[in-house]
C-alpha cells in the first residue's frame, strides 16, 4: 500500500464525538514519549500530520486522519505520565477505554514499545488489558535504530521470553524506526490486509 492522500479530520473528547463509524480504522497508542508522532508522520510520509513535541502528553484528544479516502488512521493518547494530575488521568483513561472498547469499526490496535526498554509494568499491563477484552493488537517497536544488530536481537529475545512466561502465543511483532523507516512496509502491508474484513454492515 502507498499513502496517496492523508487529511486530519477532527480531534474528539469522546467516542460519542469521533467520525461516524463507517470506515475500517486502526488506532496507535502506547506510553507518552515512545515515538509515536515521528512513527505516524513517517509511514504516511507527512512530515507535520501528527505534532511533535519534546514534551510528553502533547496528543490529548482522540485524532482521526483519513488515509487514502478509504481508512482511518487514529492517534490516541499516551499513557504512562506521572505528572498528570491524577483527576486528568482518569479522564484521559476513561476517554481511551471507551473508545477501545466501543469502537465499532475499530480492526486493530498498534501498541507502540520502546526497544531500547525492559518490559514496563503499564506496557505489561496495557497488553493483558487489550487480551482480556478481545479487542485485536500488534506490538510496535520503535527507536530500533538506536541500537546495534545485537543488542536489538538481545532485545526482543528478553522481551518475548517475559511474554512467553505468562502468554501461550505472541501477538504478532513489527520492528519500526522512525528515521530509517523501517517497518513502514510491514505496517501499511498489514492494514491493506486487513482493510477487506471491515463488515460492510455497519
């Protein structure tokens, strides 16, 4: 798949205030700082469509972009940010829930992981949550080139064992960088795939 056109729509509060539910879309989340604006702008090839900031907590609202006329690309808040004031985290986590939860033409959720990281405990947990609740995700690893072959390998082979200690199989894994565009092909690739299971009904 190549991007031929990306347009923001609207950023909502709510799910009550997002674009009608007619459009297959795929949401990107993951804990605040992890890239996920410059892996956006990378695989749509819009330097500015998703802003930038060297602060964390810039995305507060629920961003739609249309993509080629044909798909919604979503960008959640990010999680994770202990100098929110705890009665703005709640909302925030209400807001992301619900909208996890009730999206009806939602296919899949890219769950963005820092891999120069450990596993953290609100990744760890995010995870278990989405399992739970049936609700379909890939991990995303990102900052991949910030390390060597090595210890990119060393990496993922910790990560997945931790995984494995509690999870029977591995949600499915993309290795992504930001700057060398890696995995910009895996991600638009597994959205043209699944883009046809969208039910036409809805």
């Amino acid at each position: 798949m190549k991007i031929h056109s990306a347009t923001f729509i609207c950023s909502s509060p709510d799910l009550q205030r997002c674009p009608p539910p007619d459009l297959p879309e795929y949401a990107f989340i993951g804990r605040s700082n992890v890239g996920k604006s410059s892996l956006i702008n990378m695989i749509t090839d819009r330097k500015g469509l998703a802003k930038i900031s060297g602060k964390p907590g810039k995305t507060r609202l629920i961003n739609h972009f249309l993509m080629n006329e044909t798909w919604y690309l979503v960008d959640l808040p990010g999680y994770g940010f202990a100098k929110l004031s705890k009665s703005v985290a709640e909302k925030w986590d209400k807001m992301i829930r619900d909208y996890l939860t009730r999206r009806k033409n939602l296919l899949s959720v890219f769950l963005l992981i820092d891999a120069r990281l450990e596993m953290q405990n609100n990744d760890r947990e995010f995870m278990e949550w989405l399992a739970v609740n049936e609700i379909p995700f890939l991990l995303l690893f990102t900052k991949t080139d910030k390390l060597g072959v090595n210890q990119l390998s060393s990496n993922m082979a910790s990560y997945k064992r931790t995984l494995l200690k509690s999870w029977e199989t591995l949600p499915p894994c993309i290795l992504s960088s930001s700057v060398t565009k890696k995995g910009k092909e895996e991600i638009l690739d597994y959205i043209e795939k699944t883009n046809p299971l969208f039910p036409s009904s809805l």
